[in-house]
C-alpha cells in the first residue's frame, strides 16, 4: 500500500490554492498529456462535498475509466477524493492547505491499493509508484503556476 506525499509552496492564499485543486478544468489542463477528460458527474466547474466525477483517460497505453467522489471537505484546508470505480482496489487522495508567512503550503497525500494481490505489488514498486508521484507532482506544478499568475 504505497503512501505518496507530495509538498508544494504556492505564493497564494490557501482559498485560492483549495479551489483551484477542486477545478475540474484545471484538472483536464493538468492531465493533457493523458487526454483525461470528465464524462460523467459533474464535468465543468469545482467539485464539492458528495459530488462525483468520471474521468476517462489513457495511462500506460491503456484507455480506463475512474470514478471518485468528494468524500470530505473543510474549505480551506482539506478535502478528499475516494475511489468509487476503477482500476485501483482503493484509493483515498487528501489535500491539505496550510498558510504560512504569506503563502500557502500544499500536501497532496495519496493513499492507494493497487488490484491482483501480490502482483499488484510488484507492479507498484517496477513503476506504478513512481508514474502516480510523477503525475501527482505535475498537477501540483500546474496548480501552483495558475494560482501564482492568478493571485492579485
């Protein structure tokens, strides 16, 4: 059961940064190089507590589908999304919004259970482990850059 833990420093308020990580757009923006897209739930705007999205994508050559729903939700400071449906036996991803001296320190922590038992396993450490740090670390990029263009 990996743990991955991603930290970003963004020089802008923790409302900002909690909204902009809920985005569906932004989300889609993040993901271009997996075409991910929303196709069912909600598909435009910001995600709150209890609602769904469907996002549909292309990871390691394989097109899949993956459902997760806003399972908790402390604006500004937490809110988690959960697996419903999809290719992992489970996930929980928390993030966490702290200011601090003017900016605001963003804590992805994504808890997850790859499926097959074992071989789920050896598949997490050859290189699922690292795919999900590589593409959790490119939506934090890419979160920190809008908010820093966007704070006034």
């Amino acid at each position: 059961m990996p743990l991955i833990t991603i930290v970003t420093r963004i020089t802008a308020s923790s409302k900002l940064c909690f909204d902009l990580a809920r985005s569906v757009e932004l989300h889609v923006q993040s993901t271009a190089g997996t075409q991910e897209r929303a196709v069912e739930g909600v598909t435009s705007g910001l995600l709150d507590l209890n609602e769904q999205v469907t996002w549909e994508a292309t990871h390691l050559g394989i097109r899949q589908r993956l459902t997760s729903r806003i399972t908790a939700f402390d604006r500004p400071q937490h809110f988690r999304d959960s697996q419903v449906r999809g290719p992992f036996r489970r996930f929980d991803h928390d993030h966490f919004f702290e200011e601090d001296s003017g900016s605001t320190v963003m804590r992805d922590v994504f808890d997850y259970t790859s499926p097959m038992g074992w071989l789920g396993r050896f598949v997490d450490w050859i290189f699922l482990e690292n795919y999900m740090r590589g593409f959790l670390q490119k939506r934090a990029e890419v979160i920190k850059a809008t908010a820093e263009k966007m704070r006034p």
